[in-house]
C-alpha cells in the first residue's frame, strides 16, 4: 500500500520494505513519515543499524522544525499588536532555527547530500572530463 498524503487523515499507511532500517515502533506518526521517506528514497545499503540513532535524531529535529513552521505559519499577523504576541512570534522563530541547526549536521553524518556521495577520485575525473568548468557536483546541469 502506498503512502496516503492528506492533511489531518489520522496516521499515515505504508508497505514498508523488509530491506529497509524499520523506524523505531515508537516513533509518532510525523517523525515515522520522515524516516520512510529517506530510508526509502536511497539505496538499502545506505543505512545499517549503526546509522539509526543518528538518522533518528535527524528526523526528531525535522519534525519538530516542521511542526514550529505550521505554528508560525497559522500565527495571527493580529497577534503582532501585542508585546506578548511578538514575544510569542520571536520565541517560535528561535526554535525553529534551533531545530534547523539541529539538522544541518545529520545529512553529512549520514551521507545524504549530493556532495558527499562523491569520491574525490571521481570528481577528479568528472572535473577533467568537463573542461573544470563545472563543479563535480553540478553533474546535472549542462
């Protein structure tokens, strides 16, 4: 069964592949969804047991990020009258930018960027095979 991406619908369904890291059974719903989705997306042998606390303080820190952005994004611009409001406002913005702080580390760690994913043996190559006029990681572009 696929994914069923509707706001609100209650939890969210998946056949999840047997050579994929299973999310932790106590994972809510949101961070579960943010687990599959990258385990998912990349190729089994990206992920072992030894990468699961990282990858799950990667998704802890995504879903929170998400959940302060729906707060902030639904904050009424009437609030901002208020000195109570615009402290309410600052205080959600510098958690968010914490969790995002919080994030920025973990896809290095795990390997997950584009750029990571490359040798240096390779980028050399790709680099000569260009004419240097591209970044190794530019690769898609023409």
């Amino acid at each position: 069964m696929a994914k069923i991406a509707t706001p609100n619908a209650g939890p969210t369904v998946y056949q999840l592949r047997p050579d994929r890291l299973p999310p932790p059974p106590d994972l809510p719903a949101s961070q579960r969804d943010v687990w599959v989705s990258i385990t998912h997306a990349l190729p089994a042998v990206r992920f072992d047991g030894a990468h699961a606390p990282l990858l799950l303080a990667f998704v802890r820190h995504a879903a929170t990020a998400d959940a302060l952005s729906r707060l902030i994004a639904a904050f009424d611009p009437e609030l901002l009258k208020r000195e109570d409001g615009l402290r309410r406002l600052d205080t959600l913005t510098a958690m968010r930018a914490q969790e995002t702080k919080g994030m920025l580390g973990a896809p290095n760690a795990l390997s997950l960027t584009q750029l990571r994913s490359l040798r240096a043996n390779k980028a050399f190559i790709l680099a000569h095979k260009t004419g240097g006029t591209r970044k190794p990681w530019d690769r898609s572009r023409p």
